[in-house]
C-alpha cells in the first residue's frame, strides 16, 4: 500500500503557486481540500499563518454556474468533514478526510476542528467565490474612495450604442478636418462613412494599441500627399475625356489584329474594362480593383503582343496614368494605423462617456480595478484587498488573460504573507475568441518556476481510455515533437488511471479505449462529403448501439448486475451548427431522439414563428376566410384534408369554425396572447398530436416559448397588430433582441446529446463521437482580421500578409489541437473518431497536416491511400484502428414500456393525411417538413446564397453595386411592387412620393448612400423594353396588369419526380441541373407571381430576380440567365405561374385557347437591365406541357 501523502495535504498554503490539472484529475475535489485545510489552519510548514473563514478566502472561477456549483461542493465537503470529526469512531473513505483525521488524533482537537468546520459550512453563503467581473465590480464598489470608482454604477451590458455615437463624434473631431481628396479616398476603401468606420477598427476595440490624443505620423504624411495625388488623377480623367473617343477606335483595331495580350485584356472580360475607363473619364469615384483595371492602359503597364509592340498609343493620358499610379504606390492609406488611432479615440470616448453617466460595462469592471491597482493609490487598494482576502484560489486559469493576471499580480506577487494558488491545465485553453490568452498562462507558469504541482491520476475514465490518450499523445510527441506545437512549452504528462468499476460492452465484448475509424481513399474528401459520410456512418453506430442495449448485449457490466446503454450515454461532439445538424439529421433518419445543447439560434428563425403569424393574423380578423383558412392549414394546427374540404363544403360547421376565432379574439383582448395561446393548442389538440412525432418536442417548446415572448411583448405595444408587426418583423430579422429569444433545451432525458467541444469542456460522458474530427478551419489572410502572438503579446492584423497568415495559422492549430485533447478526454469509457483523407477546397492531396488529429497522427502530412500505414505504429491494446463501417438505414426501435397508466384524458390522435399547402419555393427542400407557403418564400430562395457568387469588386454607384442578399432583394421587388400598384406610367410622370417613400426605406435599412443608384435604376426598369417572343415591351407602356396575383390550385398525389421529367423534356432538355427531391405533392400549390400582364391579347407571367451574377452588367448575358435560372429551376416556377394562369383564363375567358392567349414567362434579371439580352430571360414552354401538368395535378395522370 502507497504511503505517499496526496498533493492536497502536502500542498503549502502560501506564497504563489501553480497547479496544473489534466483532464478528470480532481481539479474541484483538490480545490475544495485545499479550502478545508484553510479553514482549518492545516498543515504545519505547509501551513496558512492562522486559519481563515470563508468571507476570507478568495475563490474566481470564470462562470456564474462554476461559481455555484464550487460554493455547494464546498459546503458538503465541509459539512461532510464536520460530521467525522465530531463523531469519535468514524472512519473516512475520503482519503484527504481520513489524513486530516490522522493529523488531529486528539479528542479535543477534532471537536474544535468540527466546530469551525460545521461554522464555516454555515457562512458560505457569504464565501466570496466569485466569478472574475464579480470580483472587481465588487472591490471597485467597495473600496471606491481608494479605487476612485463611484459607489452606484449601472451595467451596460451592450456597448454598440455608445461605440456608434463615438464613432460618430470621431468622425466630426477628426475625419470632418481631412482634405476632400482624403475624404474620396476614404470613400473609396470602404471606410466613406462613421458606421463603416467603426466596423473595420471594431477588432481593435480594448487594444489601446494607439495614442488616441495625436494621428499617426503615417497618417499626417498621408494627408500631405493626397491633394497632389489627387490633381493628378483630376488631369487625367481629362485627358481621358477629351482623347476617349480616339483611344476606344484604337482598341477596337487592337482587338481585331490581337496586339493586346489575350491573358490580359480577355474578350470577355474587355467591354468591362472599357466601361471602367468611361466611368473614370466621367468624373466617377472607383475603388482600388478598378483603378488595378486603369493600370493596363497606362504607357508602362500596357500588354502587348509582339505584333503589337510596334503599334503602341500615343496617347497622353497613358502617360498620364503613369503618373497616377505611381502616386497611388506612394501614397497609399495607412489603413491599419488610421485604424488602430480610431480605436483608441473610441475607446477612450466611450469610457468618458461611461463615467459621466455613472455605467459600466462587463471589460470595465475589470480594466478599471486594473488599472485602479496600477495607479498612484495603488498600493494602498492592494493592501486593503489583500487585508480582507489574504489567500486566492483561481480556478481555470488557462483562460486568463492579461488585465486579469495583471490584477493578481498587482495584488498577490512577491508579497509576504499572502496564499496565491492558480489551479488551470494548458492543455485544456482553448477559448482564444473569448480573449483568453494561453501566452499568459504560461507568463505565469515562467513567474512561479519552483513552484508547479501536479495533478497525474485520472478518475473520471476507464483504464482503456486513460491508456489510449497517453498512447496517442505520446506518440505524437516523441515521433514528431512538440505535439501541443508551443515550442515545448506545453509538454504532454502522461497519466494514472484509477479506474471505474464499471465496464462497457458492445455486442458483449468490451471496448477498446479509442477506435479509429479510416476511411482510406484514392483521391481526397471534401467537407461536404466528409460531413455526409461521418454523419450517415455515426448514425448508422449508434441506432446499432441502442438496439444491441434493446436486446441485452450493449451496455454497462458493473459486477453482476448490467445495465444497457441508453441513449443519453452518448454524446456527438462537433464544431457548429452545421456539424450537428448533419449528424442530427443522420440520427433522426434512424429513429433516434437528440438534443442540441449548444444551440444558440433564435426561436423566431424556427417553422413555428411563420405559423404563429398565420394563427395570430386568423385570430386578430376572423372575419377574414382567407386568414381562417391559412391559420387552419398551417402545420401547428395542420388540420386534415378531408376536414378542411369538410369546412369549404359545410357552411354550418364553417360559422362555427369563424366563431371559434372570434372567442380567440375576445380571449386575447381581455387576458392577453398568452392565454389565447394555449386555449388554441389545446382546443386543436396540439400537444397530444405533436407528442407522437420524433421532433414534436421541440416544436411544443418552440411554440409555448414564443407565446412568453409575445405576452412580453405585448406589455409595451398596444393592441393586437402591433403585436402582429411586432411579430413580423422579428421573424423578418430572425432574431430577437435579446438571450430571452435563444431556443431553449426541449429535453435532454433519453437523447444522444450533441454538443460543441467547446461547450463539452468539465463534462463528461460514459460514449463520445468525434465523427467530423478532421474538418478545421485555416487562418486566411483574405479574411482579416488575424491574430497572432510576438513576445507574449497579441498583435491583430487587419492587412495580413503571407508571414501573419502562416503565424496565425500556427497558433490556430496549436489551440485545435488543445480542443481535440479537451474533446478526447470527455470520454469515460471509449471515442471514435472518422478519419479521411479531407481536404478544404480543391486540389489532390488531403490536408490532414493542417487538423489537429493528422498533426497528432501523421505529423507533416499522408498520402490519401495511406492512412492505415501511416497508423501501424500507432497500434495499441487501447487503440482500434479499423476501416470505416458503412452506413446503413437500420432504425432505432427501443423497447416498449410495459407499465399500467390510467387512460390519459387527450383526445385520440387524428390519423395524418400526408397533405399541405406548398409554394414553389418549398419544392427543392421537401425533404423537410414542408412549411405553409410564405409570399416571399420565392424571393428569399433565390437571394440565399448571392454572396458566394463572385468575389470580384462590383461597379461603384452601380446596381451591381447594391447589398446582396435576401433583405435588399425584397426591397427591389417591393419597389417595384409600389410603382405597380401606383402605375408605372403614373408613377414616371410624378415620382415625387413615390421616391419619398422608396428613400424612407432605404433609410429604415441603412441603404440612404444607394438612393441615387436605385433612382436610376427603378426608371430603368419601368421603361426598359423587355423582349417578348416577337415584340418587345415596357412595363410603361403596358395597360392591362395586376401585380402580386395570388393562387392557390390543388395538388392530387403529384409525384415532384415525375413532374420534374417531364419539364425536363420539355425545357432546355440538353442543359443539366439540379435534380428536384423524390416527393408526393398532396393538398395545394399556392404562390404569388410579381407580374400578369396581357398585351395584344396575349397573358403573360413575369418575375422579377434580383440575383447577382457578375460585378457588371456584361454577366447577364442571355446564357448566364438561362444558366441561373436552371440552376436555381426557376423554370419549374414560371411553368406553375403558367399552369396557375392557364386555369385562370380557361375559367375566365369563353373561347380560350392556349396557343393563342398563353404568351409564356418573363423573367427579369433587376441587376441585369443594362446588359446585353436587357436582363430578360423569356420562354413560352409548349402547350402539351402545360395541359399534361394540368392533367397530372388534376390527378388525371
């Protein structure tokens, strides 16, 4: 039997100390020992000078749930001590108790240690365990005098208001001064304004890396040279303006006899480039890329071909252009220097403002304790802390960071008489963007050399897993060195394993500690791939998992008695939301239960929010049929088929029906929303049905938490549509203000959780999943800003070259792998990881050197095909290395409950009829479950994923130039709706209101610098002649047309596959594109078409597409539209739009004919107007297409 003493009996009381605590070692079991020997005055030499009480022991930890959590633990611990030292024949199982009990033997000394024991236990209510922003607000409150803090100040826990109106006042004090030349300058780097000011210097806010009182030398000197610069650039465009003509004549001949190099001056991308040099000839303000453009037609950067070198221009604005870019060189913005000065005077502004108005916020509490200790009465509050909390135990210190060491340093180093015990593990800081700083740990770690203890047995896993972990990271260390990559200065210690008593069995055999699964290929694995297979294999494990505890052969063998697995053993870890949805998904296909515990997305961004709007828009008017009906179909309440045809064909039970709203109303005018609410889910039942489904959970707790938002709300609005806006536009947003609207946990009891690793830190459970473990996220120095270290300082860089991206890169791998070390020692008894030959991006070698499990693994790199190789030495009794299992469609089926339960008083369920109301929009994502059809649901589509269409700079003051995305896309179409509903011709002739009102919406969504653009461009596209199939027409010109034209037809068991073959053959067969998802079409097609519109006795369907597909006007050529719109299979919406207006004339006009009154579908590209084919797709799919789709929703086919 070991004689050694533990670390926590042996540990000295005093002087600064540091305890380093690996995974599962008993960081809070030492830390609340070290507390009871404190209180008892313990140890000797290794003694505190008197024993302490808790109001005298300092204890920070990071969390308010960690300060909690320390504060109860501590309390039993004590209490529990107490309990044994009054009673003389105990015996403690406790190892630190049973040593205590040892060194107080007397009778007497153990009854007075029982009493200050059982008085300290009593008093920890007032223990002063804080978190650190606690810790400082308290001690700059209390000792205000010596702080020179006022005694009241109020939290202000959100900045964004004042940095906003510091930013401006910057703006007034110091960018109003500069030059108009430095004005466009700015204007033209994107910095034209205090708002985009404050969002380019936002990551340097708190740095104080910048003397906020004078500019920047490098600024001063810039100022100097712009004016200059700038005459030039003025002579220039005048030369240009006068000699354009001639110089265009000349490029026409150039292009025709190929003088001008093909690599530069290719033919499509020429006409652009032309349209830069007419735009700069007009006096327009450009921004860098175009001026890269102007730089090929100056003397010196002209490319010639060796045919053309004898027919170089003469033309003196080339030479001119020279001279402009040789300025530009020299007098470039000192953007981060600029930058950095904004920072600081924003800063410093905002904390003025702070102190005028008695507030703080969280980062003041702890710079102004910070630097209160750093002062001149420095000293002094030192001594009065260090008098009142004479020992300090700081919990998680990896997470520190440099004013919260500073703090601690201020009060505790070098000074007599004093206990400073930093308890953290290196190896487990991994929350850099929450500003910890590991550098600053290991200052610590360099300051306390002599004095560093360590934690080395693991109690939270089975041997296997211990073994595993020091296998693996030994490995690492000793094959390729440095395996924390901090140049040694976090070594990996392997660790003892104390055991479990417990014992996992899979298919009744035990389980190795870590199981790798590789899945070894030829050529490399996208994320995308590699996401899908991972989640599909996972999935496919764990429903085989929970059907092997189903029939007794999977599960915990503890002794004789076993318990199975349950699926709240198992945990899924990942990076994002992204990660977990896949494998969410993947679980879900397979029957299985789970639950996100690291959601953060707002409930008003979920299905149900849509449907709530419907319901409250049915209860607010019920005498509106169409508002009854749409509440009725909507998915919460999802009213059956036949019921609803029931409703349509009894006028009786619809009167009731109607009533029923009506009470709804009148329940929500005289006891609020919220009681309205949940009379409405029960009276539909909704609980009990949505209880049946694998996600009804969710979805009831989605629903009930948005009806306490609205009763919130509606305490500050007035009556039921404010509410209704109210709604609106935070589902518009999708997002509330506030942590009240993040989605709260439906359950966690019997699901596999899924969590981030980040979240999963001081967790554990019995099985973890790391599926996606070779995905990462590089440094890239086109996505500034990047943060590296030099000297222990962190430097920010918002202009990072090749040497940042490379630092920055390294320290983010450093800090992956420290997450996988967090995400691997999660586990009690055994983690798999998916391993592949992954790659980001392109190219035909993986990059596992850049995740931290292939630095751990293969060190500098592998070969696709030779993952099982690279991994023989890595073999270990406590290792699997396998080839990755397929996946496969087996579901979960768990054991039915055999329990006898009253007869539950909830209505019998109604069996589901597979029916909906669908839009266009819903047709590609029928996967999911389908939401009612949303009048904006097309428009939203097609703006998704805008922004990842080009990365090319747009034409300034240009349409191209306009936001892209879902938000600005609206506003187009809403625009134009306006002009519709006023008359376009109308509106051209008297446009004062109408810009009025488009100007105010600009405004509301801080668009006010686009007014001009959008001025020009709504004339444009009002009088634009769009292409028909023989003629061509404005939207000026046309007399006869309704805007927004709503339908809505039925949808007999439409098969979307068969449907989408047979637009297929009938559109565009030869042209590949997406493949619509395999679905049945049950209920009814609703939608909106923006345009219906006859001209010369034709009808017509027109859409407008705000899709950005270029950075100029020469993108939209008639074979990019076509592409985007087959791409997007926006042909399947304008063949509905025509089905739906082919049912409309046939009912509406007598001798109808289709080949004679059916025109066909306009498409309008709204960024496109200009270009060649005038934005305008047009199609006039054939009749046969359109009578056999009539056919096949009528059920006919």
């Amino acid at each position: 039997m070991s004689t050694e003493r533990p670390l926590p009996i042996t540990f000295p009381l005093h002087g600064t100390r540091l305890i380093e605590a690996s995974a599962g070692t008993g960081k809070t079991f030492t830390l609340a020992a070290l507390y009871l020997r404190l209180v008892l005055g313990h140890g000797e030499e290794n003694a505190f000078s008197r024993p302490l009480l808790p109001p005298e022991i300092l204890v920070v930890t990071f969390t308010e749930a960690a300060t909690e959590e320390l504060r109860e633990r501590i309390r039993d611990r004590l209490a529990d001590a107490a309990r044994i030292f009054a009673d003389a024949n105990a015996e403690a199982d406790d190892p630190v108790l049973a040593e205590l009990l040892n060194d107080y033997s007397d009778p007497d000394d153990r009854a007075r240690c029982a009493q200050r024991l059982d008085a300290a236990a009593q008093w920890m209510d007032e223990a002063a365990i804080y978190t650190i922003h606690g810790f400082c607000n308290r001690m700059l409150k209390q000792h205000a005098f010596d702080s020179g803090s006022l005694f009241s100040l109020e939290l202000q826990e959100d900045a964004s208001d004042e940095q906003q109106m510091a930013a401006r006042d910057y703006w007034r004090s110091v960018i109003a001064d500069f030059p108009v030349s430095a004005a466009n300058a700015l204007q033209s780097d994107n910095l034209g304004n205090p708002d985009a000011l404050l969002d380019a210097c936002r990551p340097l806010l708190g740095l104080k890396e910048a003397d906020p009182e004078a500019l920047p030398q490098s600024v001063t000197h810039w100022l100097t040279q712009t004016g200059p610069q700038a005459d030039k650039d003025q002579h220039a465009r005048r030369q240009l303006a006068a000699e354009l003509p001639d110089f265009l004549e000349w490029v026409r001949a150039a292009r025709d006899n190929k003088w001008l190099n093909g690599n530069s001056y290719r033919t499509t991308s020429l006409p652009g480039m032309l349209q830069t040099l007419q735009r700069y000839a007009n006096g327009e303000r450009l921004n860098d890329k175009a001026y890269d453009t102007l730089a090929k037609f100056s003397h010196e950067g002209m490319k010639l071909t060796k045919a053309g070198q004898a027919h170089r221009p003469d033309f003196a604005f080339c030479q001119q252009l020279d001279a402009v870019m040789e300025g530009r060189a020299n007098t470039q913005l000192p953007r981060t220097d600029l930058l950095a000065h904004a920072a600081a005077w924003i800063d410093r502004r905002v904390d003025q403002v702070r102190r005028q108005t008695a507030t703080m916020g969280f980062d003041d509490m702890l710079s102004r304790l910070h630097d209160a200790l750093k002062g001149g009465n420095g000293e002094r509050l030192a001594q009065v802390i260090r008098d009142q909390f004479p020992v300090a135990l700081i919990d998680e210190f990896q997470d520190t960071d440099p004013t919260q060491y500073g703090i601690f340093s201020a009060l505790y180093e070098g000074q007599e008489g004093t206990g400073w015990f930093m308890i953290g593990d290196p190896k487990q800081a991994i929350y850099a963007f929450r500003g910890a700083d590991v550098f600053t740990y290991l200052k610590a770690r360099r300051a306390t050399a002599g004095n560093h203890y360590t934690l080395d047995k693991n109690f939270r896993s089975a041997d296997a897993m211990v073994s595993a972990v020091n296998h693996l990271f030994g490995y690492s260390q000793n094959t390729f060195g440095d395996v924390f990559m901090m140049d040694n200065a976090i070594p990996f210690e392997a660790v003892k394993a104390n055991g479990r008593k417990d014992v996992l069995l899979v298919d009744s055999n035990e389980k190795s500690g870590i199981t790798l699964w590789v899945d070894e290929q030829e050529k490399p694995v996208s994320a995308g791939q590699y996401r899908d297979e991972q989640a599909a294999r996972c999935a496919s494990e764990i429903a085989h998992l929970l059907n092997g505890a189903v029939k007794g052969v999977t599960g915990f063998q503890k002794g004789d008695s076993f318990r199975p697995l349950h699926p709240n053993d198992i945990a899924i870890l990942v990076r994002d939301r992204t990660e977990a949805k896949a494998i969410r998904d993947a679980l879900m296909e397979r029957q299985v239960r789970s639950v996100y515990l690291s959601d953060q997305d707002s409930v008003f961004a979920q299905p149900e929010a849509h449907d709530l709007l419907l319901i409250l828009h049915a209860c607010a008017t019920p005498e509106s049929d169409t508002r009854v009906r749409s509440a009725l179909a909507c998915a919460v309440l999802d009213l059956a088929y036949a019921e609803l045809d029931a409703l349509n064909q009894d006028e009786v039970r619809w009167e009731e029906t109607v009533e029923q709203f009506h009470g709804y109303r009148h329940q929500w005018q005289s006891q609020g929303v919220l009681p309205m609410l949940r009379s409405l889910l029960m009276d539909f039942h909704v609980p009990a049905r949505l209880s049946q489904s694998l996600d009804g959970e969710r979805a009831l707790t989605n629903l009930l938490h948005l009806a306490e938002l609205l009763q919130q709300a509606a305490t500050q609005l007035d009556g039921e549509q404010s509410l209704i806006r109210y709604l609106e536009d935070t589902v518009e947003e999708g997002r509330g203000s506030s942590k009240e609207s993040i989605l709260r946990l439906e359950s966690d009891d019997d699901r596999v959780k899924v969590i981030t690793i980040h979240k999963s830190k001081g967790l554990e459970y019995p099985l973890v999943y790391l599926p996606f473990i070779c995905s990462f996220r590089p440094a890239d120095k086109n996505k500034p800003p990047l943060r590296y270290h030099e000297n222990d300082h962190l430097n920010v860089s918002l202009e990072p070259d090749d040497t940042v991206e490379n630092k920055a890169d390294h320290e983010r791998l450093a800090e992956d792998m420290r997450l996988l070390y967090v995400a691997l020692t999660r586990a009690c008894h055994t983690c798999t990881l998916g391993i592949a030959p992954y790659i980001k991006g392109r190219g035909k070698q993986n990059q596992l050197e850049k995740s931290a499990i292939g630095r751990l693994l293969f060190g500098n790199g592998v070969a696709n095909d030779g993952l099982r190789a690279a991994l023989a030495p890595v073999a270990h009794d406590a290792v699997t290395i396998i080839n990755a299992p397929d996946s496969n469609p087996e579901c979960y089926q768990p054991k039915a409950e055999s329990r006898t339960l009253r007869t539950p008083l909830i209505p019998a369920a109604r069996q589901r009829q597979p029916w909906w109301i669908a839009s266009y929009s819903a047709l590609k994502q029928v996967q999911e479950t389908l939401a009612p059809a949303d009048p904006r649901g097309d428009q939203l589509a097609e703006q998704q994923d805008d922004t990842l269409v080009d990365d090319a700079e747009p034409l300034a003051d240009t349409i191209h130039a306009f936001p892209r995305g879902a938000a600005p896309g609206t506003l187009l179409h809403d625009i134009l709706e306006q002009a519709a509903n006023q008359g376009f011709e109308q509106t051209l002739a008297d446009p004062a209101e109408f810009e009025t009102s488009v100007e105010e919406k600009l405004q509301a969504r801080g668009w006010q610098d686009f007014m001009a653009v959008i001025r020009h461009w709504w004339k444009q596209a009002v009088t634009t002649a769009l292409p028909l199939e023989s003629d061509k027409i404005a939207l000026n010109t046309l007399h006869t047309y309704v805007p927004e034209l709503e339908f809505v037809f039925p949808a007999h068991q439409v098969k979307v596959a068969e449907m989408d073959t047979l637009i297929r053959q009938h559109i565009h067969p030869q042209h590949p594109r997406p493949r619509l998802e395999a679905d049945t079409l049950n209920g009814m097609l609703k939608g909106f078409i923006d345009l219906v519109f006859e001209h010369d006795g034709k009808y017509y369907v027109l859409d407008y597409k705000s899709n950005w597909l270029g950075v100029d006007d020469s993108a939209y050529t008639l074979d990019a539209m076509t592409d985007a719109v087959l791409e997007k299979r926006y042909e399947v919406q304008y063949v509905l739009y025509l089905l739906a207006l082919h049912r409309l004339l046939k009912s509406r006009l007598q001798d109808y004919d289709p080949d004679q009154h059916l025109g066909g579908a306009v498409y309008v590209f709204l960024r496109g107007l200009q270009g060649p084919a005038a934005g305008t797709v047009f199609d006039r799919p054939a009749t046969g297409l359109i009578e056999a789709l009539d056919a096949m929703f009528g059920g006919k086919i």
